[in-house]
C-alpha cells in the first residue's frame, strides 16, 4: 500500500466532496488552479492560528495562508474584531467614507513611493488600472514583462501565447536578459514594464539578481516607460515598504493586495501622482480613465486593512516571520544534506523547494547562488506528488513547491516541519513517486 492509497483511505469525506465538484467546477473540481491536488486536494472547516483542519478531522500546519494573504495567520484577533465590528455598521455603502482615507494614509505613511492611492477589489485588477494609466499617460499601447512573472490572469498580464488570451500588445523575454531589455525598451512602443517583487513566482522561486532589478528603473526612464512593480505578495511580507523598499527601489508605480488588507480581497495601486493623474477628470478633448468597481474600498475591507497596517508598519512582525524563515532553512537544509537528498530550502518568509543536483549552499539572506530558471523550476512535478506526500505528514504547502510563513508559525512548528519533510521524501521516494533528481 503507498502512501497515496493510505491518504486515500484516511480522507474518506474529502473524497466524497471533490467527486460531488467534478460535476460543478471544470479544473478537476477545484475553484482555483492552485487547489487541484493529485488524488484529490483536502476539504477544509476551519482554521486558527498557523493550523487547519479538513472534513475528516485531520489538522495541518498551514503553510498556504490564504495564498499568502494571511500573514498574520488564520483568525489574528484584530482583524476578527475589525471585521464584526464593521459588518455590524454596515458592509457597502456605495458612498464615501472615513476608513478608506484612513487605510491610504496609512498606506502612504509606508511606501514612500506612494503619491497616490487606488483601491480594487483583488491584486489583479490593481496591475490592469496600473497598465491603463500607463497607456493612458505615454499614449503607448505595448506592455512589457518577464517570463514566468506571475500578475494574474487577464489577457493583459499573461505571456504570448496562453490558451484564449489575446494579448498581441504584450512581449515576454527572459529574467535577467539585460540585453533583451535594452533591446525592448529602445524601440519606445512599451507604455510600462511589469516586474514581480522578489522574483518570479510567489516572491521569488526564480530570485531576482539585485543588480538586473537595479536596472530595470533607469532604463525604462531613459526610454520613456513606465515601471510597475507587482508587489502582490511581497507588499508589506518583506518590510513596511515592500521588498522594493527593502531594495531601495523607486518604480513609477507599484501594486499590493494579499496581506494589504489582513486576508480580504483587496488590491492598490500606488504611484506618482502624475501617472494616477489619468483618474482625474478633465473636460473634453483631454478624457480620463473612470474607475469603478461596485468593491472598491469596501468598509469591512477597509477595516481589516487598516488593522492589518498598523500590525505591520513597523516591521517587527515581517522581522519575526524572517527569523522564522531563515530557522526552517538551516534546520531544513541541515536534514536534508545529512540524508543526501537533492532537495534543498530557499527564500525569505515564503520558503521555496529546489529538487535538483544539490551542489550549492543557500545563503545567510536565503539566496540559492543559481538564479537559473531551469535549474530552479526543475522537478514541479515531483514537487507537486511530494505535496500530498506532505499532506499525508499533516503540513499543508503551495503543492510542494513552497510554504508560506505567518506570524503563527513557531518553532515548534517548523520542528514538525522539517521532520515532516524527511518523511515525506523517503515515502515518496519508496513508493517510486519521485527519484534522486529531475536533472
Ligand atoms: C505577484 C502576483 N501579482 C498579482 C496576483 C493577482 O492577485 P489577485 O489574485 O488578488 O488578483 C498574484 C496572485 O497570486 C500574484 O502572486
């Protein structure tokens, strides 16, 4: 019997509920392409602190955090509160109100790129008014952006060539092809350039080299284009100003969402004034860019942001999620060599997996020394079957590929973690799931 029959076995009721969703939802089932899950992913009741628990009563360590959205963990107290509180005065109000200026205030206050504020109701929407008043303010239509960024899923933020997605304005060239790059930006047709935080893939499983990121800024100035840096997942998860503030980047415009809002769905999008300034109403034959969405600035939204600022303006909580991070990397990556594994730990507060030759150490900072794509998006198979493996272990992670920190994570935590982790491996590796390396 593998592990794979034995997690079947033990999740009886998750079973029942994804064969009742494959009649409903066409992804396998699931509602979301990151939940499908090979058999078949866990149906979950609720969730508190660091932990989750599924319909057949199994708790996990939580290492999705609500896509990582949850950078306080499942259930922080202030956000609980601000949330009743505020449903109980009223939930939309399709009028103005004081809790949306005090949310950008505080956003403000943090990012000190941030001339201007706009709300939305998700990070994706964010990025697609970003592109709008790019376009608007250089009168370009291109857009360009990197292989393996990820934005969202609108036609606009996709590479060339996604199924039903039509997207001929858009041009995708290597991370790090600075030649590229130039060659790009000097033809000045691109209205904006669209970088991730961190790097490719939930805050970096394809690190960003320093110096290449450093780059982007200038050239896309000195060729009249507008730089926008998708801090989705990085916003305030790297530091009060984002990772671009621990970097000292300073792009024309950046968005957020996930943590922004403590766990509701949110985007902003921040900037300087002049390129927001395409909202500003202006009499023909000038013509504007109206901004709707019946979701904006939603009160109880707003409540959970402004809760989920003051957490984090200072720092200390990111300082602590870090800590964690870098612990679950040394003991993880300690484990792992004595066992001879060629799997290997890297990132900041959202750990990666590595699967490949492991002939490298990961650095203080959590930096794999290759930052080749190849090399670092090698084995996302495996990673995925090693995913249930870990789910049998009771640690829930984005499919194996990473686990996402919260402040609830303690040491404790990534103890069983780690433990967990060398289980998983050895089993998948018995059962004949995954082998020695994908390269
Ligand atoms: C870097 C990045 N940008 C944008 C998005 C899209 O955000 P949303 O799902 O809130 O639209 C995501 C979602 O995971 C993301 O990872």
């Amino acid at each position: 019997m593998t592990v794979i029959d034995e997690f079947v076995a033990s999740h009886p009721r998750s079973k029942q509920l994804h064969e009742r969703a494959l009649s409903h939802f066409a992804a396998r089932g699931a509602t979301h392409v990151g939940r499908m899950w090979h058999p078949f992913g866990i149906y979950i009741t609720h969730g508190q602190g660091s932990r989750i628990w599924d319909v057949d009563g199994h708790e996990y360590i939580d290492y999705r955090n609500g896509h990582g959205a949850l950078i306080l963990g499942h259930g922080h107290p202030a956000i609980v509160k601000a949330i009743q509180e505020q449903t109980t005065r009223g939930t939309l109000y399709s009028a103005s109100h004081e809790l949306e200026i005090e949310w950008a205030e505080l956003i403000k206050g943090m990012v000190p790129t941030a001339e201007r504020v706009e709300f939305f109701a998700c990070g994706q929407e964010a990025n697609l008014m970003g592109i709008r008043v790019a376009r608007a303010f250089t009168a370009r239509t291109r857009i360009l952006k990197f292989e393996e960024n990820f934005h969202g899923w609108a036609n606009e933020l996709l590479d060339p060539g996604a199924l039903g997605a039509v997207n001929t304005e858009v041009t995708a060239i290597p991370m790090h092809d600075l030649a590229a790059l130039e060659e790009e930006l000097a033809t000045q047709q691109y209205a904006i350039v669209l970088t991730e935080g961190g790097g490719a893939r939930l805050a970096g499983q394809i690190p960003w080299d320093p110096d290449f990121i450093r780059a982007v800024g200038p050239l896309a100035k000195r060729h009249g284009t507008i730089w926008l840096l998708d801090e989705v997942v990085t916003g305030f998860r790297d530091g009060p100003a984002g990772w671009g503030g621990v970097m000292g980047l300073r792009p024309d415009l950046t968005t957020f969402g996930k943590s922004v809002a403590g766990g509701m769905p949110a985007g902003v999008l921040t900037g300087r004034a002049d390129v927001m300034a395409m909202l500003t109403p202006r009499p023909p034959p000038e013509g504007w860019i109206p901004h709707s969405g019946t979701w904006n600035a939603m009160p109880i939204v707003c409540a959970a942001g402004i809760a989920a600022c003051k957490l984090l303006k200072d720092g200390l909580i990111q300082k602590r999620i870090d800590e964690m991070g870098a612990y679950m990397r040394k003991t993880g990556n300690k484990a792992l060599q004595e066992r001879g594994y060629n799997w290997r730990l890297y990132g900041r507060s959202i750990i990666h997996t590595y699967f490949g030759p492991a002939d490298f150490e990961v650095d203080e900072a959590g930096n794999p020394p290759t930052r080749d794509a190849e090399r670092m998006l090698a084995g996302d198979a495996e990673k995925h079957k090693l995913g249930t493996y870990l789910l049998h272990h009771g640690i829930h992670t984005h499919q194996g590929r990473m686990f996402i920190l919260s402040m609830a994570h303690t040491r404790e935590d990534i103890d069983r973690t780690v433990d967990a982790l060398i289980s998983a491996i050895g089993a998948a590796m018995a059962d004949g799931a995954i082998g020695q390396s994908p390269l």
